[in-house]
C-alpha cells in the first residue's frame, strides 16, 4: 500500500525557546509575540489563506509546524548567543516586557539593555534545521 500524502520535511526550522520557570499564561503569551516577529518578517514562513467548505476566508498561518522548547535561564542565553553568532532570523522576549502595556514601551525596554544583560525568558528562531538545532542544543522539547 503506497502513501498518498507522504509527510512533509522542512529543510528549515521554526523553533520557540521558553524559559523553563515562566508561568502557563505567560509560556503562551511570549509564544504568541515571538512568533508574531517572524511571520511580519520572513513571509516565506506564511502558507496560503484559508478558507472553509462554505468559502469563508481565513488569515493565512505558517506553512510549518512550530516547534516549542523549555530550558533554564543559562540555555536561553547561550541560544541567543549561537543565533547571533550564526545571523539568524530571531526574536526576544524579556521579563522586562511583562510589565509593558504596549508595542512603544515594550521596544523602548529592550532597546534600554545590551544584547548580553537582557533578561530574557523567550527566543523564536528561524532558519535550515542544522542551524536552529545547533542553536537549541540543551533545551529540551516543552512537555
């Protein structure tokens, strides 16, 4: 018996890195703002509208799955270290923004600290599999 729809493998990776010690509200809050920075960047990610039997229209989502992992304070950081070293695509999330109101004050709070002070509890990164696997080494995938 042959597959008629053989799964799909993408040479490419979109990975989200949470930090381990973050409330359920928040894990799903930083997930939704991470992800939102690669989509309005990198339209290649973005897969064709939807649309259901009846022809309501749908927004269009990624063309491939999201992948979530959790690691302490300490991975989070060598992440973002690697995804710098390595340019690729990437998105932050800090503590600091958990008690912005807005998309002014939350730039505004991590344009205020260096890339290797910033508090951060979350990283989307996008980019060939390799690559984003290299930059994930030590988290493990969110249960």
């Amino acid at each position: 018996m042959t597959n008629e729809n053989p799964a799909v493998r993408f040479e490419t990776k979109i990975a989200v890195l949470l930090r381990e010690d973050l409330e359920p509200w928040q894990r799903l809050n930083v997930t939704a703002f991470l992800v939102s920075g690669l989509g309005s960047e990198l339209p290649e990610v973005i897969g064709e509208p939807y649309a259901d039997a009846d022809g309501t229209p749908y927004l269009p989502m990624f063309r491939q799955p999201v992948l979530v992992f959790e690691g302490t304070k300490e991975t989070l950081t060598a992440a973002h270290g690697r995804a710098l070293s390595r340019a690729l695509p990437r998105s932050v999330f800090t503590s600091d923004l958990f008690v912005t109101g807005n998309d002014r004050d939350n730039r505004a709070a991590v344009r205020a600290v260096p890339k290797d002070r910033l508090d951060l509890v979350g990283l989307a990164v996008y980019g060939p599999r390799n690559a984003v696997d290299k930059v994930l080494k030590g988290a493990r995938m969110h249960p």
